[in-house]
C-alpha cells in the first residue's frame, strides 16, 4: 500500500499534521523520534487492553508490536495506546463485579476519546476480557474510522488427572468443597493447573462468544480470533491486520458499512449456533445502538429461536475454543450456517469481501465432531433462548445449551443482593424446588448488573444444578450452567416485578415456549407496586454512581449515552 495514493484532504489527522498552524503539533511527533515522512502518512491508533490484571491480556502489548509493524509496512504511521479491563473472573462473587459492565463504557469513552484529542485516522483495536470485546467494538463503530478488531486469543485447556479443565471448573469445585466432595488438597491442584497460559477463559464464555461475533459481524479478519493466545500464528493474523487496515482507509471502509442489520443478526445467529454467553444479548444491542440501529433483546432472541445449536462447547458441551480452532475455527462454523440459510451472505467484511466470498474457499471438515453440519445439530433451536412474561415484560435470557429439562416451577426464595443469596447457598439453607431470586442488581439497581457464576457454580458443585432454578435482573457469565435467568426486566430498582415478589410466591419458567410468569395477577401486581419504595445503593459517589445515574435497561444494551441515532456529526468526518 502506498501512501501517497492516501489523501490527507478527508482524513482526522490533517488537523493536527498539516499547514504552518500545526507546526507546534508537529513538534511533539518529532520528539517522539517520527519522520517528516512518518508524519505526512495516515496516523493509525493501536489501541490495546494490555495490563497485568490477568491472562487474557497479558499478551496484547506483545501482539501490538505486530499490528504496528504490519501498519508501517503498509505505510501507516502506528500510535499505540492501552486502555482499561476489568477482568470478570477476578471481580467475580464480591463488590468489585460492579466494576466489569461499568468498564465496558470506560473502555469505549476512552478510545474514544484518546482518538478523537490525537485525530488519528483509523483504529487497530486489540481486547481479551469480556468487556474489553464488546468495548472495543463499540468504539469502533462510535467513531467509524476504518478500523479492524483482534482478540487476544483463548488460554490453553489445563489438565486434572487426565481430565481437560477450565477455570469454571474451578468456581465448581469450590461448592464441591463446601459439601466435602473434595478435600482442600484436591481444591489447591485444581486452581494451580486450570490456567496453564496467557489468554481469556477457553470455552465458549463470554470473551469467546464475543470473539466468534468480532468474526460474524465482520470486523476481523477470517481465522484470527480462533487462535490460542500462546500461539505464534497470532503474529501473523497480527500483522495483516494492521496491514489491511490501510488498505480500508484507502477504499475508505468503515465500520459502520460493515455493521449493519443483518450483519447483526448474523452475530446473534453465531451466539445460538455455538451454544454462547447470554451476555451477547446485552452487547449486540450495545453495539447496535453505536451505529443508530434499533437492535434489542427481543430482536436478539427472535434470532436465537430460529438457529440451531451445533457447536459441541462448554459449559454445556465437552470441547474449547482451542479445538474448534484446530478443527477449522469460526470460518467452518460459519460456512455450514451459511450452506443451510443461517447467515446473510451478503455483508460486508474487513477483507472488502462479502462473508460468502470469505467462506469460497472453506471446506468441511468430516473428521471431526467438535462443529456439526447445521443440517444435522445438537437441538434445532438454539443455546440460548429469550423468555417473556409478567414477570418479565421487558424480556429475560437463558442459556439452555446442555441442559435436558426446559421447564421449572417452585415457590420464590428472595434475596436482595448476591451475598445474601451466596450466603444462603454456602449454609446450604435454600430447599430443592425452589427459585432463588437475586434482584436489585440490574445496571442501576447495583449500579453495575452484577454476574452470578460464584453462586450459581457452588450450587452446581453442590449437585444443585438442574433441582434448583435462579433468575436475576443482574447476569450470568459465560461459564454459568443450570436454570439460570439473567436480564430480567424491568430490574427491581425502577419497580419491575422482580421487585415485586414475596417469598412463596409460585414462578414458572417455561424455555420451550419462552415465558416467565409469577402466579400474581395484574391487579395483585398493582397493589404491590403502590407499596413498593425506590432504595439506594451503597455507592452514592464515584464512577459506579455516575453510571448508575445514566445507565438505560438491560433490553436495549445497557447503554449510557443516545447513541447514533442521535449525533450531529461523525467523529470519521470532522
């Protein structure tokens, strides 16, 4: 690619790179060891999420190197800049989990903001954690400069006594203990071996879910989001990222040609397809909302209804990301969903390629199971299912994959913040039948819609699994198992029923018709909403506060600002 074909006249960095005013601007890149001729060619924002908080990000400063030496060998001038994570896994079953969605809009706001202060022309945008994915696409579309998205890749499985493990299998163990299963020795070994490398947690959670998405909707490149973090390949699916994004702002691709309504439902379609985290059901709408396009839960689950569940991955199945990769990656997932009418072939990708032209040349693979011909799945609805009712008007999610029964009705067991119910769970002091309820954790209520997987995997490894069903209006993670509904809205802290309920009450959850219903009527619901008084949360001051003072309903994303639909001016056009 050479740069000279790239005219300045349109791009954001000739406010700060050209004519005599920009003089003192230019200084600084001087100082910085750039070239006249560096400075004169497009600027390219690396942005990573690279910190020492764990795994899944350790290797992205390292894999930044890469993308900068694909831009420049394009001539592209690369800046490099890192951003925040909070990782869920560690924030998980205590107050810092308030922190993880709060960090999805931090992530966002300071690409963001960072690009638009430096007028840099495109974005290679690198993220591991679970919403550092979702984040980084969101900038991306905010801004609508070319821009290509890369995930930091999978950790390897670790290995248990001949067994293959992951970090969910660690969250179980620990109910294992509190019952006796397992002594503290057997405890010690698990959590030393279940986290053998860098990379995000290795079955189809959350980050791997996203990932698989980052591919569907476009914004990667082919292949680049299956591979393992430990794997050297990772350079190269690296370096001709930032390659390619040059040739994007020459064609002038951008993410938003890229991101459309079908490109969406494609996403949502992959999510179903592998068995995913029902949190895509809170970012796709996200991510949507950036571009102006009204995308909710509801749009989200009417996609999952019609899409099959074929990729054989845990929590609900037996393999990880590692070996889908190994077996043929997201392109032989996509190219089956495709061959049988379960994707748009016709969007735009970063290749400048359509997805089908992308899937050309993709062959199936027959010797292996770990992805199943969409003609021939696991269930023909797929793994993750959205629910309506009274008790939820504004929608719910459930990930169904693996589970064998789709139907619970039990007397309501309340509880007003995961400790209590964690507390409860850990004296064993909730009844078989029940339906646990953890309400006033949606994004306002918490402030922050809180993930459940310390309580629901110590009811897992207590056996409890499929003899007790929880529902919340906070979330589960990637990892959860079980009868577990999350996104329940309205959430308690604007008056939605969940707030509603009293102990005793009689839920029924119905996955295969896709109800959630208390046995109240409208006008017991009414008089207990004239009873029923707003409570304040303990944080009254900080970021937390200042989200929960803007945050909008789980529905459509979770969303803390108006989104495209409402701009004057595009960042990409200044």
């Amino acid at each position: 690619m050479d740069s000279k074909v790239i005219s300045k006249a349109k791009l954001p960095s000739r406010h700060v790179t050209e004519g005599p005013a920009r003089a003192p601007h230019r200084s600084y890149l001087y100082a910085m060891g750039l070239s006249a001729a560096e400075i004169a060619q497009p600027l390219v924002g690396v942005a990573s999420c690279w910190n020492e908080a764990a795994p899944c990000n350790i290797s992205l400063m390292r894999q930044a190197q890469a993308v900068k030496k694909g831009v420049a060998a394009a001539n592209g001038t690369p800046r490099e800049f890192c951003t925040i994570t909070v990782t869920d896994g560690i924030a998980m079953g205590h107050q810092g989990m308030k922190s993880s969605l709060v960090s999805r809009e931090v992530i966002a706001d300071s690409v963001e903001l960072t690009m638009r202060g430096h007028c840099y022309d495109a974005l290679v945008g690198l993220a591991g954690c679970d919403k550092s994915l979702p984040g980084m696409m969101m900038a991306m579309v905010r801004l609508n400069v070319p821009s290509i998205f890369i995930y930091g890749g999978s950790i390897l499985p670790g290995s248990y006594r001949g067994r293959q493990i992951t970090v969910q299998d660690v969250f179980e163990a620990v109910g294992q203990h509190s019952v006796g299963s397992i002594s503290d020795e057997d405890l010690l070994e698990i959590e030393q071996v279940a986290c053998p490398s860098a990379g995000s947690c290795g079955a189809q959670f959350t980050a791997n879910t996203m990932a698989t998405v980052a591919e569907a909707i476009g914004l990667a490149l082919p292949y680049s989001c299956g591979a393992p973090a430990s794997y050297e390949m990772r350079d190269r699916f690296n370096f001709a990222s930032g390659e390619k994004v040059m040739e994007l702002i020459a064609k002038n691709i951008r993410p938003r040609d890229i991101v459309t309504r079908k490109a969406l439902e494609n996403a949502a379609a992959v999510v179903s397809a592998t068995g995913g985290s029902t949190n895509a059901a809170l970012h796709l709408p996200a991510i949507a909302h950036e571009c102006g396009i009204e995308f909710d839960l509801f749009d989200v689950a009417e996609i999952f209804a019609r899409t099959p569940y074929i990729a054989d991955l845990k929590p609900g199945g037996k393999y990880v990301a590692k070996d889908m990769f190994e077996v043929g990656g997201i392109p032989l997932l996509m190219k089956t969903m495709l061959d049988h009418g379960y994707l748009h072939g016709d969007c735009l990708t970063v290749t400048g390629r359509t997805l089908a032209e992308n899937m050309e040349h993709v062959t199936w693979n027959e010797h292996q199971d770990v992805v199943r011909p969409a003609n021939k799945p696991i269930t023909a609805t797929g793994g993750v299912v959205g629910l309506r009712g009274n008790l939820a008007p504004d929608g719910a999610i459930v990930k169904v994959a693996g589970m064998s029964a789709l139907q619970f009705s039990g007397p309501a067991r309340c509880f007003d913040s995961e400790e209590e119910c964690f507390e409860a769970v850990a004296k064993r002091e909730y009844r078989e039948g029940e339906v646990l309820v953890i309400r006033y954790e949606g994004p306002r209520g918490g402030p922050g819609m809180r993930e459940m997987l310390s309580t629901t995997a110590a009811l897992y490894g207590q056996g409890m699994g499929s003899k007790v069903a929880l529902i919340t209006d906070g979330r589960f993670s990637g990892a959860t198992r079980g009868f577990c509904i999350g996104h329940v809205g309205p959430e308690a802290a604007v008056g939605g029923p969940i707030g509603l309920l009293e102990d005793g009450d009689v839920i029924t959850i119905d996955a295969e018709e896709g109800t959630l219903e208390v046995a109240l009527s409208d006008k017991e619901l009414a008089a207990r909403a004239k009873k029923w008084k707003p409570r304040e949360t303990d944080y009254q001051s900080g970021a937390i506060w200042k989200y929960g003072q803007s945050v909008g309903p789980a529905r459509h994303g979770a969303v803390t600002h108006p989104g495209g639909a409402k701009e004057t001016h595009c960042y990409a056009d200044i």
